[in-house]
C-alpha cells in the first residue's frame, strides 16, 4: 500500500491510513512494519460467498490526513 500511494512507510502512519471492510469482521490490515496489505483473520469463502461462484471482499483505504 505505501509503495501504491508512493508514500514512506512513516508518512503511511502519520496520515492513519487504516483498511476498513464491509460488515463488522475486518478481514485487511496494514502490516505495521511493511507497509504491505495483510489478511486480518482467517477468511472462509464457504462461509462468505457459499452460492455464489465469485466470491468478492470489498475494502476501503481510508486516510485521515491529506494525500
């Protein structure tokens, strides 16, 4: 993410750019040290999407500072 935005991993934490999912399970997260978009928890696509044969996640990168 820092590298997509063009940022330094510092700048990435003090804009408090955070990864928000839909729902109240929050499947994304910002490794602190890397920078890098990780899994959050365990994803079960049986669970998410068990009819339906694209299953999608959607999430929002949300900064509190200006890019």
């Amino acid at each position: 993410v820092a590298k997509d935005l063009g940022l330094q991993l510092p700048a990435l934490m003090q804009r408090g750019i955070r990864i928000v999912s839909e729902g109240s399970a929050q499947y994304f997260s910002l490794h602190g040290k890397t920078g890098h978009l990780v899994t959050a928890e365990r994803i079960d696509r049986e669970q998410l999407c068990e009819r339906v044969q694209q299953c999608v996640l959607r999430c929002e990168l949300i900064s509190e500072g200006e890019m």
